[in-house]
C-alpha cells in the first residue's frame, strides 16, 4: 500500500472528496436527536455497523465508486496510480452488472453473529446507479436488471437476524447531471460550477467543454426526483431505522424534509449531510479531537486502500486488533463505529471478511 494511503491520510481523501459532494463542517448546535422512544438505540452509544458500499464499479475493480470517473483526483496525483475511466466508460458498466452471488443474509448473519447491531448498505451512490427498480430515473435495476431489488433483500436479511437497518442515499447524482458538470477535480465544485482552479470543464470522455445552460426547470426536477426517490425508500420496505445521506444539492431546503420523513418512518434517525442538520454528526475516517457533545459516529474503511467499494488492488482487511481498539476508543466517548467492506463483482464478501469475523467473536 502507497505510503499516502496510510494512517491519518485517508482523512486527506475523505475531504478532498466532500468538497465536491458539497459536505460541509456541520456545528453540535445543529442536531436534535429524534426524540421517538424506538430511536434510543443509537443515542446510547457503543453500536457497532457494518457499511456495505456496492455497485457497478465493481465490474471494472480498479477505479472506486464513482469516483473512479473523476479525472485528476488528488488522491490518485499523489499515490502515483491513475485509477479512472472516462464516464462514458463507467456508466457502461451498468451493462455487465449481474451479481449473481449477491446474498445479504449471508453477511448478515455472520455480522450479528459477531455482535454486530446494525448495516447500512448504499441504495445509490454518486454515480446515480440505483440498487433497486425506482420509478424515478433511468439508471436503476428496472432497466438493467429486470428489476432486481437488491435494497429489499438486505432489508429482509436485516429484520430475519434482528439488525438494525440502515440505508445510504447519496443525493448528488452524476448520471442525471451529467450534461451539466465537469467531470475534472477541481474545475467545478459540486453541480454549482463555481471553478476553483485553473483547469479546464472536462465532458464524458474526459475532453475539455464549456458547460451549458441548465434548462429552465432542471433543478426543480432534479429535487422532485431526490425527494420521490427518497419516499420510495422509506415506502417500499418497511421499517427503516437509518437515511444515511451523503451529500447535497443545491436545492436542499426544497428537498423532503426531515419532518416528512418522520412521518413516514417515526422512528428514523438520518445523517446531516443533506439538509445541514440532522440526528447525529459522522465523523468519516478520524475520531474527534475530543468528546462531541452530540450523537455520533465513526465511520472507518476496513479494508486496505482508501477506497470504499471493493478494488483489486485493495485486498486485504485490517487487523482485527486494528478493529477492536477502534471501537474501544469510539465507546469510551459514547461514539458508535460503522465499518465499511465492499462486495465483489458478483455481489460476494471476501473469505478474509468472514475470517476477521470469526476472530472477533472471540
């Protein structure tokens, strides 16, 4: 593993890619936990989670979830290795996508064997690929995969061994934008094409352009869409006891509120990196300087690499060592730790995953 991959550097990463996807330092003073007596799980702290990043880059397996269509990304400049393809290239994985090995009761059990409390798969990531067949959008399961629903059998894992579910939605969406943005870091930030640097716009394959216009309307629908997406999750398989968002838009305040979400699902905790304000803070590859004074939790990559979904290159986990002493630090400040794997291609964990998971049990 590249030196820059190690230790405190990932937090390098994880920042360099907020900036994009429009996270922003969030104040304590902003969150207000769910007050639902059914929500009191996590405010107590000491929960351990399984984060599940998974999708179809994973066919390519050497360029990382979504970013790997990004070009000149500061991560990769520094470790020395160009892990991109153009976006015309990577939305073509969607072709070859069948993960005919996909089985979440097999993680999942194996996860609350071990202790483990609650899971948190990726309903969608930047790249807009959809996990399940949505009635909003062209890029989802309905489209190419017959409709396969890959969210419902991860929820119906997680109630059959009583593990708290958890789904990430990432409101920033490359697909639906991607006539209207840049597709070179550092040209643009976000979809609000403010440039910060000296480089030029790059289109779909990775060629310099000046970005139209949007059409009249086109933000208004882009939140419409986020927001029905957002309703067939919390409609479409019952209960949900997390939204872990990741990213905004700039429409936000428009989007589905909190309060409508409550509604749907009472008892819902979300992230704040949609609306800016939230249940709890996520404080995503490092630990806090000192104890927050909100709910919170650390989010760690278990595999080697900085990436999170699963790439060739990465093989290899931490020590289970590595993992206990993690969630021994985030407990003595009353944190809760959610640990992030990434199936293979065909939808399958590493042996090594069930391996680590054996260890830890004892």
């Amino acid at each position: 593993m590249s030196e820059y991959l190690k230790s405190d550097k990932i937090i390098d990463v994880a920042n360099m890619q907020h900036q994009i996807i429009g996270v922003g330092n969030e104040s304590e003073n902003n969150f207000q936990f769910n007050s639902h007596p059914e929500a009191k799980w996590f405010a107590k702290g000491s929960n351990l989670g399984l984060f599940v990043h998974f999708g179809i880059s994973t066919v390519n397996a050497r360029v990382d979830l979504s970013w790997g269509m990004m070009a000149n990304k500061p991560w990769d400049l520094k470790i020395g290795e160009d892990n991109t393809i153009t976006p015309n290239d990577y939305f073509k994985l969607a072709e070859s996508f069948t993960p005919d090995k996909y089985d979440p009761e097999v993680w999942v059990k194996a996860i609350a064997d071990a202790g483990f409390t609650y899971a948190v798969f990726t309903t969608k990531h930047h790249d807009g690929y959809a996990l399940w067949p949505s009635n909003y959008g062209q890029f989802n399961t309905s489209k190419y995969l017959n409709g396969y629903d890959f969210v419902k059998l991860f929820v119906d894992a997680c109630n059959k061994y009583n593990i708290k579910v958890g789904l990430y939605y990432s409101p920033p969406d490359w697909y639906y934008n991607r006539e209207y943005m840049s597709f070179n870091y550092g040209s643009v930030q976000g979809t609000t094409l403010q440039s910060v640097e000296e480089r030029p716009h790059y289109g779909l394959s990775h060629q310099p352009i000046t970005i139209p216009e949007k059409p009249k309307g086109w933000d208004d629908a882009f939140t419409e869409y986020v927001s029905n997406q957002i309703r067939e999750l919390l409609t479409n398989y019952g209960r949900i006891d997390m939204l872990w968002f990741d990213g905004s838009i700039d429409q936000y305040e428009k989007a589905i509120s909190i309060e409508e979400m409550r509604k749907l699902q009472p008892w819902i905790i979300v992230t704040p990196r949609l609306h800016h304000n939230g249940d709890f803070e996520t404080f995503e590859c490092r630990m806090p300087d000192k104890k927050p004074e909100c709910i919170w939790e650390h989010e760690v990559i278990w595999q080697e690499g900085s990436g999170w979904a699963y790439m060739e290159q990465s093989k290899g986990y931490k020590s289970v060592e590595w993992l206990i002493n993690t969630f021994e630090d985030v407990k003595a400040w009353n944190g809760n730790l959610l640990v992030n794997v990434g199936p293979m291609c065909d939808g399958r964990l590493p042996d090594e995953f069930y391996e680590k998971l054996k260890l830890l049990k004892k």
